[in-house]
C-alpha cells in the first residue's frame, strides 16, 4: 500500500483524524490517502473541496439508520463513496464479504446498492433543506473503493469507471479513480453546473456543522500531557529492568523518552556521585533545574571539557542526545572522569541514529552570503568509530520503540518527509492534521505565522505553549518582518531563560538549540535556507519531533518541491512497516 498523502487533492477532511476504535482498516486505509495538509493555492479546481468520513443518515429508503464511509464535496459535485475491505465474492446473487479474520458474510445487498441508496437518500435532504439553484444540473453519484483486493470482475452494476481497486490505491491512481468518478456523473447530466462555494459552504454546514468538528485545543493538550507522563513511565520500568548492566546503550527516536529518562535516572540514584553531560549548554540548562540530588552534577561537553585538573572522578556517566558526544576526542575526556573509565565503568549512554548530529554543527548562517562550501563541518566516520568504540565496551543495547510526544500525524509525516524511524505512538488518538502553508516569500511567510498566532494566543493558557523554530538566528528570521506587536512578544531562548519563560511570550530558538526540548505548539520557519545548505532532511527532522500537540509549518516553493520528493522516496518504506 503506499501512503503516500494526497496533497494533490487539496480538500478539507473532517473529522481531521480516524478514531483508533474505527473497526474498519479498510477505511483507515483510505482515509490515509484522502488526509492532506492544506489547500494548495494553484489547484484552483478543487479549492474549498470537503471530504467527510463516516457520515450517519437517520432517514433512508429501507433502514432505519444507514451511513455513508466517504463524501466528497467539491465544485465538481457530490460523490457518495462506499467502502469494503477484505476478500470479496457474489455467487447466484449474494454477495459474500470474507473480514480480516476470516469470517465470511453473506449479503443480498451489495456495495454498489449501499452506495446507491446512501446517495439518494442524502440528495433528497439537500435538496428539501437547501435552497440551491439548478441542484438537478449539480453532478451527484457514488463509487466503489475495493482497497485490499484486485477488483477485476466489473460488471454493468459496478462499471470501471466508478471503482477503486487495490491497483489504484496511490497517489495518482487515486486521483484518477476520482476525476473518473466525477467525469462518468457528470456525463449523464446535461449542462451540468458547478458547485459554487458559497453552495459547497451551505453542504457542508448542514452535513456537519461547527459544533462537531473537532475537540477545543486546550483539550487536545491536556490530553497530551496525561498520556506523555504515563508513557514515559513505561519507558523507565524498561530501563530498569536492563540495570543490572553496566553499561547500557539506549538507543530512540525524537520524541521516545530519552531526555525523560535520563532525568529520571539521575534522580534516582542514591550514594553515588553521577556526572550527567550533553552537548548543548541550553539543553544542560534545562536538565540542571530538573535534579535537585547533590550527588549529580549537570554539565554541558563544553564545560566537561574545560573542568581543570585535579579532576573529580564519578561513578557513574549519564549522557542525553548522545550522537552529538560520540566522537573520540570528547570520549577521551568522560574516559577520564569515569571511574574504571568507558570499557569498564558503569554509564547510561542515550541516543538516536536518525543524524541529529549533522543539526548541531554552526548553521546559524552567520552572513547571508555565506558559502555551502563551508558547510564542510560534519565527519560521519569519526562519529561511527566514536559509536563502534562504545559497543565494544561491552554494552547492553536498549532500543525504544515506543514514542511519547508526538501524535501519530506527527510521527507519519516526519517518516514521510525524512524516512527517519521514531517509533510507534502512544499517545492516544491520531491527533490534528500538520498544519502546511505553502508560501512564496518571506513576507507571506510572516503573514501566514501571524495569522496562526492570532489563533494561538486565543486558546492556549500561555503563550509560552508555543515555539517559532528556525534554521537561522533571530536576526536573519522572517520573524522580523512580524507586526511589531507580535516581534515585541518574542523572547529568543537561552541559557537563562530555559527555565523561567515568560508566559506572555513566545518562544523563539534555533532549531539546533532546541534539540532535546519539546513545546505544545511548534511553527517552523525560514525552511528554504536549509536546502541552501544542503542539510534539510536532518533539520526536518529534528523541528518536527518537538511538536506534542500541534506542528505547523511555512513551506516555500523548493521545500515544496523538495518534500514531494521526499514523500516518494520514503512512502514504500512506510507501508511496508505498517
């Protein structure tokens, strides 16, 4: 299956997530392919286009209660679309459907029928309760989705054209099934006429109206923060039940735990004098005001680095965001500090394979015409022989597989645009769409983000909720071209303010400064400079795990075009995990 989203499409869908209690993978499947983003602004055709997914109608020809898996509303017309899954056959008649148990289920009604009469029954309440011009000239018909199975067997009740199969659950095939499906209702009609939007607007109220859309974001968060507590606490009775080893190895994506952990186990630590290290200085920061045991002293490599001699010796070593230390000259100076040293003393090394490391070089862009050529910075074999070094000092290797953060829009797209594995969600629901505003200028860039904080600012407690991240200083951000209001409402992370932020400010950083860190609400910005310098899927990366709740992101015209690659490239590697 590729899951490639169909950002082609550009439609709303509402609910924007599937219910994890949907008893149907079939239409999680296609529900996967209908999710988009947001409307791309030069797919004019299909703009202000809605899907809906599972809708109930309380009045139908011969039920009592009947639904309709998918509607779709654009200015092309109305399609009923009807979903069925599993193993499928008709004999003398009767229509057996086999489930992904195995059970078999016989039917006089077949798919084609229950599509059928969905639509009429949805058409003759539109067209009692809405007063639109001409709605016999508007294209209204149903299809068929068969998602699991080749469907070769059509017939004159299921003609090709308004059937999906197994063969057509891509991208393009996808896009095909549908303007077919429109084309071959739109041909029965003569002088159709266009849904305005204005009429589109009216449907879709009736159909599903404010109120039932989706939860309040403060909600959302709440939500969030409850199930990243209990999941991390999972995550720790895993670490703990591998301490009777030395030395241990953990290995996760962003957003697994790491951090959590190695907090947690710093805390933990009775009797012993514990040196807990990682590279970035805000990130130490931040660590430090979490461990109140005397026993722990928190410090960032560069001040491990600079502790003159006669050096203390700890018992044991603690280092988070680890890839960014496994080189051989930092691992010198922790050999030293360690008793009985690295190959036989007794650490907790954490860290991820997805290169994080190539975010924490200088990319601050100093000047604005600044070479690629100097970007030379990153050494990937002194980083492997830095990591071999540490498996064979006999450690125990411990992967997390499980991620506590991000929701599983979040983890979907960050596999989809960086091919980076960052495990399988635990937070419950799948959480709201990634937010994409495709832009094409740095000032439309600004507009679209203050158009989000005005939002923003509206639902959540604190403005601090949010974080604007960036590849590049403050100074050479879009952020400058924000309305003064909003710039004056800006305080840039550091060192000391990690701690103590000001609730009525937002957070601004770099994303390599935020490495380790996670916020509520994520925007990420000035996206464009990191494909200048080469190093895009790294900073993807790296911005998108920081998001618990809510990541909106400002995409230009070659991120744009960059994504889609990306997207391609990495969709059959995510089915094929799924």
């Amino acid at each position: 299956m590729d899951y490639y989203r169909a950002n082609y499409l550009s439609m709303n869908i509402i609910p924007p997530f599937i219910a994890d209690d949907c008893p149907s993978d079939a239409e999680k499947d296609v529900f996967r392919i209908f999710e988009i983003k947001e409307e791309q602004k030069e797919q004019k055709e299909q703009n202000n286009s809605t899907v809906f997914h599972s809708v109930n109608l309380p009045e139908h020809q011969y039920k009592q209660w009947a639904e309709i898996d998918f509607l779709l509303i654009s200015k092309k017309g109305i399609l009923v679309i009807e979903v069925k899954g599993g193993g499928v056959s008709r004999r003398n008649g009767v229509w057996i459907f086999t489930d992904r148990f195995g059970n078999k289920h016989e039917k006089n009604e077949g798919p084609d029928e229950q599509a059928k009469t969905a639509m009429y029954a949805l058409k003759d309440k539109l067209e009692k309760n809405l007063m639109i011009k001409n709605f016999n000239k508007i294209p209204f018909g149903w299809a068929v989705i068969f998602p699991d199975i080749d469907f070769a067997a059509h017939t004159l009740e299921l003609p090709n054209e308004i059937v999906c199969d197994i063969n057509s659950m891509n991208s393009s095939g996808f896009e095909s099934f549908i303007n077919r499906s429109y084309n071959f209702w739109k041909k029965k009609i003569r002088n159709s006429k266009k849904l305005q939007d204005s009429e589109i607007k009216s449907i879709v109220h009736y159909v599903r109206p404010n109120f039932d859309l989706v939860p309040k974001l403060k909600h959302s968060l709440n939500q969030s923060h409850t199930e990243l507590v209990r999941c991390t606490k999972e995550q720790y009775e895993l670490l703990d039940s591998a301490s009777e080893n030395d030395r241990i190895l953990c290995t996760g994506g962003g957003g697994t735990g790491k951090t959590f952990l190695a907090i947690e186990l710093a805390k933990r630590q009775k009797d012993k004098k514990i040196l807990l290290t990682c590279k970035s200085p805000i990130l130490a920061e931040f660590i430090k005001a979490q461990i109140t045991n005397e026993m722990v002293d928190v410090l960032s490599m560069h001040e491990v680095c600079n502790i003159k001699k006669p050096r203390p010796t700890y018992d044991m070593l603690i280092v988070d965001e680890g890839q960014d230390i496994a080189k051989l000259d930092y691992l010198s100076f922790l050999e030293e500090l360690l008793k009985n040293g690295l190959e036989k003393g007794r650490w907790r090394w954490f860290m991820d394979f997805n290169n994080q490391s190539r975010v924490d070089v200088s990319i601050d862009f100093a000047a604005e015409n600044e070479s690629t050529d100097d970007i030379a910075y990153y050494d990937d074999e002194a980083y492997r022989l830095g990591y071999e070094y540490l498996k064979e000092c006999n450690a125990y290797i411990l992967r997390l597989n499980h991620n506590c953060r991000n929701t599983e829009q979040i983890i979907f797209d960050t596999q989809l645009h960086t091919g980076a594995d960052i495990g399988k969600a635990k937070i419950k629901g799948k959480g709201p769409p990634v937010i994409y505003k495709y832009v094409s200028s740095s000032e439309e860039e600004a507009f679209e983000l203050e158009k989000a904080l005005n939002k923003w600012s509206k639902e959540v407690n604190n403005l601090n909720d949010i974080v604007i991240l960036s590849p590049v200083r403050f100074d050479l951000s879009c952020v400058l071209k924000l309305s003064q209001e909003w710039q004056n409402r800006i305080q840039i992370l550091s060192n000391k303010n990690v701690i103590k932020q000001n609730p009525n400010r937002i957070i601004f950083s770099t994303i390599r400064e935020y490495k380790g860190l996670d916020k509520d609400i994520v925007a990420i910005i000035d996206l464009e400079k990191t494909l200048e310098k080469k190093v895009s899927e790294e900073f993807l990366y790296v911005s998108m795990t920081r998001s618990n709740a809510i990541l909106w992101m400002a995409v230009g015209k070659n991120v744009r075009r960059y994504l889609k690659k990306q997207n391609e490239k990495n969709a059959k590697k995510i089915a094929s995990q799924r």
